[in-house]
C-alpha cells in the first residue's frame, strides 16, 4: 500500500490527478482548501481529507500534526506539492509574506520539513508542482523574496515556481543519500481555474474562450502528476530533476544551476518558516 499526500486536491490538476489514483493499492490524503470541494473529491476517491489555508502558517502546522497523527508509523511514499496559483496585487498574508510566495513556496516548505520524518522512513518521494512560468518570470532575490520593491503577479508567480525547483534540488542534495528523492514539473497549460483571482494578462488566456483553443485539459495535466506520483525515482525520473511534462529539459532558468542560491533559499525559508537547522 502506497501512501501519498496530495495537496490542492480539491480542484483542476489534483483533484483529476486524485481521481485517477484511486485504487485499493493506495492511500490517498488529499488536502484542500475549500472543505466542500475537497470532501467532494475525497469521497470519489475513498480518500482521507484535511483542509488548510496556505497563506496561513498556523493552517499548515495544524495540516502536518494530521497527517502525522493519520500515517501513524506507516510513513509517506509521495507528498505531492500541487496547491498552488497566480493572485492579484501584493496583499501580505496573516504571516506577513507576499500571497503567491507563501502558498507556493513557504507553505509547502513548511508542510515538507514537517512531513520529513514520515517520508524519510518509507525512503519516500516529494513532487513539486512547478511551472515554465519559473523559466519566463522567475528571477529570484533571497533578501526580496517578497518583490517589495517591484511587484507584478507574473514575477512573484515566477519566483515562486522557481523557488518550487530549487527546493526540489536542495531536497535531492540534502536526502538523497538518506533515501528521500524529489522532483519538480511543468504539467502542461491545462484548463483549471488557474488565474481566477489574477490580475495577470494570464487571466486574458485561462479565462476566456481562448482557453479552448490553447489549453489541455484536467485530465491531461491530472495525469502527468500521476506519473510522477507513480513513478519510481531515479528509473521513471530522475530525482533532483525539472521536467517540462514528462520529458527532461534543459530549458531552464539558468538560476536553477546556482547551488548557492539554492542553499540561500533554503535558509531564508527556514528561517521564515521558523524551521531550526
Ligand atoms: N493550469 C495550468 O496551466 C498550470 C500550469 C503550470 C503550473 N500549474 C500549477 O499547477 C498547480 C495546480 O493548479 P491548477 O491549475 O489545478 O489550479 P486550480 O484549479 O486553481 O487548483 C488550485 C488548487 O490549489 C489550492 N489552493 C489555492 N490556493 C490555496 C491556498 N491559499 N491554500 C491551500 N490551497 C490552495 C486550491 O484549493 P481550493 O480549490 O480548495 O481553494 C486547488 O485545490 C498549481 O501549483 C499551479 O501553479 C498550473
């Protein structure tokens, strides 16, 4: 039996990706942050469900100890980061963050770190729900992670795919060794409810006809996450990897290979997250 932990279960890429999961050889946790939408999909899916607001922190400490509490001894096979999207203007959360920097990154940092004894028992695998958007808006400052000092919703959403990537690098350096693997991914422009509270011109292509003609559908995106949910690491992908879909791509941002700005991340999330070395 395969324990996975799903996040933004409750609707587009994850809730079709939880859909297709469902099988009496796994346990399915699936998390949202609507209860309604994500008890819907849980029972479809005779899934266990939790709820938390990411641009809560509090919510995501809450999340961890249920899901600990839930796995018991049995630990995590796959937590899969996937909650996630583009926002509006630059709204500080309750924990003081830029939105699209805390739901993106900081919380599933958090949630990871939390979950980290879980998955380092079962030898376990984390699954990053990037996007090309990292490659075309992305470029991080570890001391602006907020971009106070020039805000758009496409750069913070950018940063924070990118953030996505390197955290999946920093995993893999950290843990592999200890058996942990992780990986991020584009999973294709999929018809969701993506950029539904967007200022981006992005809104101008996920919402309006033009998605019919540009988009893939849930289905589609639902099922690249399963195969790297599914996958086994270093044979079906390799762990520490960016995949554009399902195929490995050199096409990057070039600050994906910067081994100290992924370790400047990774402290500056810690410290954010009120994570101890
Ligand atoms: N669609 C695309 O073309 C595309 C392309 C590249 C990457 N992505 C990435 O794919 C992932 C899934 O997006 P999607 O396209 O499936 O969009 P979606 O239909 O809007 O689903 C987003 C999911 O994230 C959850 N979520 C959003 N804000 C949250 C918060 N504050 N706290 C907790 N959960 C939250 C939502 O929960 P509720 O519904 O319960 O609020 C929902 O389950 C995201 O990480 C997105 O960045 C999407």
């Amino acid at each position: 039996m395969k324990t996975i932990v799903l996040t933004g279960a409750s609707d587009g890429i994850g809730a079709a990706a939880a859909r297709q999961l469902s099988a009496p050889s796994n346990r399915l946790i699936l998390v949202g942050r609507s209860a309604e939408k994500t008890r819907a999909v849980a029972e479809e899916t005779g899934a266990t469900w939790f709820t938390a607001d990411f641009a809560r922190l509090d919510d995501v400490r809450a999340l961890a100890a249920q899901i600990t509490d839930a796995v018991g001894d049995s630990g995590i096979d796959v937590l899969a980061n996937n909650a996630g999207g583009i926002f509006g203007d630059p709204t500080p959360t309750v924990d003081g963050f830029e939105k699209t920097m805390q739901v993106n990154h900081l919380a599933p940092f958090l949630l990871t770190h939390l979950l980290l004894p879980a998955l380092l028992r079962s030898r376990g695998a984390v699954v990053n729900t990037s996007s090309i958007a990292h490659r075309l808006f992305g470029h991080l400052d570890v001391d602006d992670l907020d971009n106070a000092r020039r805000f758009s919703p496409n750069k913070a959403y950018g940063d924070a795919k990118l953030a996505n990537v390197l955290f999946a690098r920093s995993l893999h350096t950290k843990f592999h060794a200890d058996g942990l693997s992780a990986v991020a991914f584009h999973p294709g422009t999929v018809q969701t409810n993506f950029a539904s509270d967007s200022s981006s011109i992005m809104r101008l292509l996920y919402r309006t006809p033009l998605k019919h003609l540009m988009l893939i559908g849930a289905d589609k995106g639902g099922a690249t996450l399963r195969w790297f949910i599914e996958g086994t690491p270093d044979e079906t992908w390799f762990s520490g990897a960016y995949y554009d879909e399902r195929v490995l791509t050199t096409k990057v941002n070039p600050q994906v290979d910067d081994a100290a700005l992924a370790e400047a991340l990774w402290q500056r999330s810690a410290a954010l997250t009120g994570i101890r070395p």
